[in-house]
C-alpha cells in the first residue's frame, strides 16, 4: 500500500454521497439550512471569504459531478453559497479533459475557472475530479468515457490542471471516475490499463505539485459480471496492484 499522505483523509467512493447532499445540490440548496448565509458582493460568491466553514465538518462535502460550470453566475453562487452554509469542507466535481481540450493544444477553462475560484472564495476545498477522453485521444467510435490511446495524453492534460489550478489552491485530485464499471471505462473494465492511466497522472501531478493529493478512482459497487462489463472493487483493486498501480496514489478512493 501506499505511504499515507502527512494530511490524512477520508474518502468516499465515488457514489457513497450522502443522500442529503445530493438532494440539497438539486434544488439549489435554500440557504437556510445553516443559518445566516454569508453577505454576498455583487459579481461573486461569499463576500467573508471562509466565514461559513469556519468550523467545517472534516469529513463532510459535496460531490457535484459536471453540472456546476453550465449554471449562471447567480445559481453558481447560490450553490456554493449553500454549500458553503452546511458546514461542509469539500467540493468535488468533474473537470472533463473532453470539454476543456476538445482540440490537440485548444483549451477552454473559462467555466472551470468559475467554479474553482467561487468554491475557494467560499473557503470550500476543491477535489478535482480528472475525467474522460475527447474524440481526439481515444479510439473511432467511442464515447468520451473510453480511456486515451496514449496515457501520456492524458497525463499532459492533468499536468496543465494542475499548474492552472494550483495556484488557486486545490491540491487534491482524484483520476477518473468508476473505472470498474463498462459505463465509464469502454468497452469494459481493465484494471491494468487503469494502472497505466493512474500512473501517469500521479507521475505529472507530483512533478508539479509534490505535496498534493492524488486519490484513485472511486469504484462503484459492483459482482464481478461473467461478461466482464462490471468488475467488483476488491477484484478492480487487486488486478490494479498486480499491474503495478501501488505507489501511484496517496488515497484510496
């Protein structure tokens, strides 16, 4: 197993969410569920940068998915504002190589910027979640949940993430999402190739930031199914150490 990281935490699979955290995203979250909401400058979210985490539950947050960049600036704020008001500490959701990259070297992470420097300015701690291929990285006829063809591809994208978002203050970082399953790695789950996947994200993750978090992929629970579309955690977990994924991430997801 890998050495724990000096900051110890726990984390969630990628569908363990609390009920009420999922529901309370849905509708917005009324911002009466903690109190007063913190006062809000025009133009942004959470003018008392942190005033509602101040006694932030350690392990609690939200896992958003990839809906926050398409909200408007005022259900963003709202949102993380919500958030905010919980108590919770984290936010994790999607930032999609397949939408930021959509062409070899063009870029677009102006909506991603939204997210990240709302969440910060409310004291939320962002989990990035690194996810999904774009057409022109994996194979013809594939969907964006289909892995690269070359890992190092995606291993580049994780590293200009990572320089951009740094500075900003995340550093924690989870890579893909429920690799077990054939719904998000086609045409079926290969605990091996993941390894390879993970590795190079932890390599270029580390090279630039090397006290940041990396946490392997939240499995879903899952039997092992005879036709292989779905491989079961524990099953996932082993085949990925023997393919060498020990020492490519600080947490276990």
């Amino acid at each position: 197993m890998p050495e724990p990281t000096d900051r110890p935490r726990r984390w969630l699979g990628a569908t363990d969410i609390i009920v009420v955290s999922v529901v309370a995203l849905a509708v917005g979250i009324p911002m009466l569920l903690a109190g007063d909401a913190p006062d809000r400058e025009q133009g942004g979210p959470c003018a008392r940068p942190g005033s509602a985490v101040v006694d932030a539950i350690d392990d609690a947050g939200f896992a958003a998915g990839a809906g926050l960049p398409g909200r408007s600036d005022p259900e963003l704020a709202r949102d993380l504002e919500g958030m905010a008001a919980t108590r919770a500490r984290y936010l994790r959701f999607d930032l999609p190589w397949s939408s930021v990259e959509p062409e070899p070297g063009r870029y677009r992470w102006d909506q991603l910027d939204r997210v990240v420097d709302g969440a910060r300015a409310c004291g939320l701690e962002v989990v990035g979640l690194l996810t999904y291929s774009p057409e022109w990285a994996r194979a013809a006829g594939t969907s964006e949940h289909a892995p690269p063809l070359d890992p190092d591809d995606f291993g580049a994208f994780v590293s200009r993430a990572v320089r951009r978002y740094a500075p900003r203050g995340v550093d924690v970082w989870e890579i893909w999402n429920e690799p077990n399953l054939d719904l998000f790695w086609e045409p079926a789950p290969d605990p091996a190739a993941y390894a390879e996947l993970l590795a190079a994200a932890f390599d270029a993750v580390k090279a630039v930031d090397r006290d940041a978090t990396v946490i392997s992929a939240g499995l879903a629970p899952a039997a092992d199914e005879p036709d292989g579309s779905r491989v079961s955690p524990v099953t996932f977990l082993e085949e990925a150490y023997a393919a060498g994924a020990g020492g490519h991430f600080d947490a276990l997801g």
